[in-house]
C-alpha cells in the first residue's frame, strides 16, 4: 500500500510541474553569457561560478534553459534564452537583482504553448533538443508551424506528389517514405522542393518538412498540354501535388484534367512563376498551370523583421533600403524622400502577382536543403522564388488531410484564404491590390480550423479579412463565430454548422447581386471519420 501511494504521489508532482509551469523569453545583455546547467532528479541544476546566480536558480525547479533564435530581435540574437520553470517569479527575479546579466523578458501564454517540435527544429527550437542540423528555420515559426505540429505531424497514408527534378531514396531524410513514380532528371532542386514540404523529421537528421510523416510520391515534369503524369499520380491516391513550373500558355485539356484530379480527391498546390512586376505587364500575364480553376496559385511574400526599421541596410553605392519585411509582397524596397516612414517596394523584387494567385507565402531566407546535398554547405534562399514558397501550402495540406483525412477537398482552399494574414493594410502593397490573394499562409490557424472544425466542443472562428471575391464553403461541427469579417461584393459563403453561428461585431455580409451568402444549421451532421490526432489527449485539453 505504501508503494502505492509512493507512486501516485510522484505522478501527481510530475504532473503538477507540468501544469503549472511557466515558459519565458530571457534577453540577455551581450551574447557571451551562457549559464551552465547539469541534469539533476529530472531537472536542471545551475553548475556555474556565479554566487547571484546560483542562489536565485536554487529557489526554483528548471526544466529547460537553453539559448534560443526563436522571438529574437536582430540585435538580441545569440543573447536570447527559453526557459521552463515551475515559478513564474523566477523571471521578475532575474531581472530584479542581476541586471548587470539579463536586461529584459517575456512570458509565454498558456495558449502560445501548444505547440511540438520535432529534435531536428534548428536554431529556433524551444521544447525541441535541436540535434539535426543547425539551419535557420524561423519561416516556420512564422507560419506556426510547431502549433499545426501539436495536433498533427502528418499521416504516413497521407501522400504528397512531388513533380519536379529527381530524388534520391536513399537520402536519410527521404529513405523509407519516398516512392519512384515517373523518374526525373537529377538536380537539387526537387530535394530542396521536397524537404520543403515533408522531409522526414523527430529523426535528429536534417531538417523538418511541413508534414514531415507524410509519404512521398516523385514524379517527372512538364506534359503542359495533358498532364500525364500528375493524373497518375492522382489516380494512385496522392491527395496534394506540388508544382513549380510554368508556361503562359493555357490549353483546355489541361483544364479537364486538373478538374479530373479535383473530382479524384487531390489538391493541385502551383507556383505562380518567377517574372517580376514588368516581365509579367503589371500582374495581367496569366501563367499556368497555376491560373488554371481547381489549383492553387503560390507566390512570395516577405516574412522575418517585423518592421522596417529593423532591417535598414545600405547599397554598395550608399542608398539605404530595406529587406525581407513581414507582410510585404517585395523582398526590397526604397524610401520616398529618403524618409524610412515612406516605404515603396522595387517592383523588380515583386515576383508573378496577378488577380489567379491565392496565397502568399515565404520564399525569402527558406533553406536550400538540395544545396545542402549537394555542397554541404547551409544555405538560405536570398531571392523571393515561388518554388520555394509553394511547398509550404503543399505541406499545410498534407497536415490538413493527416488530421482529418475525410477533410472535403472544396473546403481546403477556403480553409487556408480565411486563416491566412491579411495585408492589406501595408500601404506599400496597395499598388498590387487585387493580385496577391488573400494573404499569407499561417500553417497553425488553417490545421486548427480543421482541428476545430471536427472536435465538436470546440468554436471556429472566421475573422479579419475582407473578402470581395471567391467562394467560400465550410462544414463545421462545432460552434461558429464570424467577428470583424466581411464577405463583399461577389463574394459567396456557404457555411453549414451542426451548432451555433454567432456573427459578432464588425462583421459585414453585404454581397452583390452576384454574391451570396448561405447560412444552414444542420443539427443531423455526421463526421465521416475521426480525427487523427498526435497525442489523442489534445482532445482533453
């Protein structure tokens, strides 16, 4: 009996530990400072010379103190900390009596930490033990990744066809998930494409993909006219194919065909090229195969400094500009009288906008994992390609599908335009208005919805964007709240929950005539099937 009692008393302060633990940001004052820690009864131990130090971490259990690149600012990397602690006092501590160390902190939100990283995040990683390759993958963390990673990190069933230039099977990251459909001419760029999009990962190798236990079927490219190729695949159960090339010619039985893979269950994800603002006559060339109906058009936008004047950089000739800005669709841009509060974006680093493009995602500072391979070298994409941008979406899918794999395949793309950023408001972007879709991915909230969606007990919740065109379908299980939303002009929403719809403030559904707006409540829904959860007990959450 003692025994027994002895055990449960260890799980309940285990537990409790857990539940009651505090997760911060700690900036500190330059970036040789590194506190030493050794393991000890399953937490961490202060093993330095400090004897401040040393008597304020005595007072606490710690569970994690490791330096991080993740919530850094440019002039706080390398001096930035995660650290996991039973008491939320620890940080005010840290900051009250050894100021001459640790200058300023945060707390993370309970609802920020339910998030998973895989052990080969990279630089960025927090709870991750970060043992594959030190790579940069703050995109990621941008797109909320490790927050789609909590309730999914793909489904083996699920498979993403890669059509691009070759892959290698054997490649640690692409060995035993990777299937030869139509061989392909060998180059870096497929595997830089494919690990992009669902790399293997928790493998302490390499990097992550977006959904990094999904299957893999490669594939050639090209066959603009019939796409042979992308129907096999198709045919064989793929539930996403992704596309990086393009032509600007547009052929019906191309069209037939993606409708065929619709109608088959898979999503089409395709880059929208690679001609800037000019080449492509101001967004009114059309390029295909991403502008056919049916496909999903990627471009690039910019995602790593929050605001210009993080990242003012001088030309080799002395003019100042800035670069790689969250939510402009230009990797650069200059300054109107020379004055940073007066942004414009060089329309030479806009890359193929036009009124097909659906969403937008990061191209700029992704890693090029196929020069890896081949070089060894760590290498970061400095131009805004598409091609980099798109196996991203294709990724998110794949999450999408893995979660719930009876998600209906007209419902992703409304899925992934309602959760996505919008920037409209970026005065920068507004010449560009109409051509960038409905915004910039976010990989978290669109494998959320569909979490929320199917879970019953939970709200889906559709707000901030304003949209004037598309059509919108979603059937959702659970309650449904639509809060600072509009859905305009022709604009067509047709929204069935098994619950409630609440629409709240500032929400606007004024459609034209050829516009609509449909709200059923179906009390009679059934899930087709259940969700395929990480950890089943996310459901107890």
């Amino acid at each position: 009996m003692k025994q027994i009692i002895l055990i449960i008393f260890i799980f309940f302060c285990t537990n409790a530990f857990t539940q009651n633990e505090t997760w911060f940001y700690l900036v500190a004052k330059d970036s040789t400072v590194n506190p030493i820690f050794m393991p000890a009864e399953g937490n961490l131990q202060y093993a330095g010379n400090n004897p401040e130090l040393k008597q304020i971490f005595s007072k606490y259990k710690i569970r994690t103190f490791k330096k991080t690149l993740k919530n850094a600012k440019k002039e706080n990397l390398n001096k930035t900390f995660f650290v996991i602690a039973d008491k939320e006092f620890l940080l005010e501590e840290l900051l009250q009596k050894s100021r001459n160390i640790f200058i300023s902190g945060q707390i993370i939100p309970k609802e920020q930490r339910k998030i998973f990283e895989p052990n080969d995040y990279g630089l960025t990683s927090t709870i991750g033990s970060n043992i594959g390759l030190q790579a940069h993958l703050d995109y990621l963390d941008f797109l909320e990744v490790p927050k789609a990673w909590y309730y999914t990190v793909g489904n083996p069933n699920i498979i993403i066809g890669i059509s691009d230039t070759g892959l290698d099977t054997t490649d640690t990251d692409f060995a035993g998930k990777t299937k030869i459909i139509r061989k392909s001419i060998e180059g870096g760029h497929g595997k830089g494409v494919a690990s992009l999009a669902a790399a293997t990962g928790n493998n302490a190798f390499g990097v992550p993909g977006v959904c990094y236990n999904c299957g893999i079927y490669s594939t050639t490219y090209g066959d603009f006219k019939n796409l042979d190729q992308l129907l096999e695949l198709s045919n064989l159960g793929v539930k996403v194919i992704n596309c990086s090339w393009y032509s600007t010619t547009r052929f019906d039985s191309a069209q037939e065909a993606v409708n065929k893979m619709f109608e088959n269950g898979t999503i089409l994800v395709v880059a929208a090229g690679n001609k800037n603002w000019q080449e492509s006559k101001n967004g009114e060339r059309l390029y295909y195969l991403a502008s056919y109906d049916n496909v999903i058009s990627v471009s690039s936008a910019m995602y790593k400094y929050k605001t210009v004047e993080e990242n003012v950089v001088k030309s080799e000739k002395g003019f100042r500009y800035a670069e790689n800005i969250l939510g402009y669709v230009g990797r650069t841009m200059g300054f109107k009288d020379n004055d940073i509060s007066k942004p414009y974006i060089y329309p030479v680093s806009v890359t193929s906008l036009n009124r097909e493009v659906d969403i937008l995602a990061p191209s700029t500072g992704t890693f090029l994992y196929g020069n890896y391979l081949e070089k060894s070298d760590l290498v970061y994409d400095t131009n805004e390609h598409t091609s980099n941008a798109t196996p991203l979406v294709t990724g998110t899918v794949g999450l999408m599908f893995s979660l719930y794999p009876c998600l209906p395949v007209d419902e992703v793309e409304s899925i992934l335009k309602m959760t996505s950023l919008n920037i409209d408001h970026i005065e920068a972007n507004k010449p560009y208005a109409g051509k960038y879709g409905a915004g910039i991915l976010n990989t978290g909230r669109a494998v959320e919805m569909v979490f929320d969606m199917f879970a019953e007990n939970e709200v889906v919740t559709i707000e901030n964007q304003k949209f004037s065109r598309w059509d919108f379908k979603l059937t959702s299980h659970s309650e449904v709240l639509i809060k600072n939303q509009e859905f305009t002009e022709n604009a067509t929403l047709n929204l069935t929950s098994k619950k409630r719809i609440v629409i709240a403030a500032n929400t606007i559904l004024k459609p034209s005539e050829t516009g609509k707006i449909q709200l059923k409540i179906n009390p009679n829904l059934e899930r087709e099937c259940e969700l395929q959860l990480r950890d089943p007990s996310i459901l107890d959450d």
